[in-house]
C-alpha cells in the first residue's frame, strides 16, 4: 500500500491554487489580443485593454486575476492502495 502524506496534497493543492489564481493560460491572452486587435467599439476595445492589462498584472506581480466569483472545490481521486496520513 501507498501512503502519501496529507500536508503533500495540501501543498499541492495551494501550489496550484496559487497559480491559477494569477496566470491567465496562453490560449485565452491569445484570444483577448485577438479579440482586442478586431474590436471596432472603442468601448469594447477599452474593456479589453483593461483585462489584458490585468492579465500582465497578475503575470507580474503574481496578483489574483478574478474573472468569476465562484467557490473552488477540489476533488482528489485515489485508488484503493492508497492510504493518507
């Protein structure tokens, strides 16, 4: 049987947590400059300027970049010969 700590899956789990917190993946910043560089409203050009500029923020000075105000759940799986301690 396996046995895996219970303070690793902690660390890992804000590990994670911390960097999703701050870093916008690479295909949605894509996807806001693109969505930026073909935007004819300049209100809808100024909106998005101001969420690439957070998404440089976040990037930078690893601060939290909030698109939603949902509550994270974490799911762990594990297989029988597991045991955690």
């Amino acid at each position: 049987m396996r046995t895996i700590e219970a303070g690793a899956i902690t660390d890992a789990v804000e590990k994670t947590f911390m960097e999703i917190t701050h870093l916008l993946g690479d295909d949605l910043v894509a996807a806001l400059e693109k969505a930026y560089r073909e935007e004819e409203s300049p209100l809808g050009k100024e909106i998005l300027s101001h969420l690439l500029q957070n998404a440089k923020i976040g990037r930078e000075e690893k601060m939290p970049v909030s698109q939603d105000t949902a509550t994270t759940l974490v799911y762990v799986e594990m297989g029988h010969e597991v045991q955690v301690v």
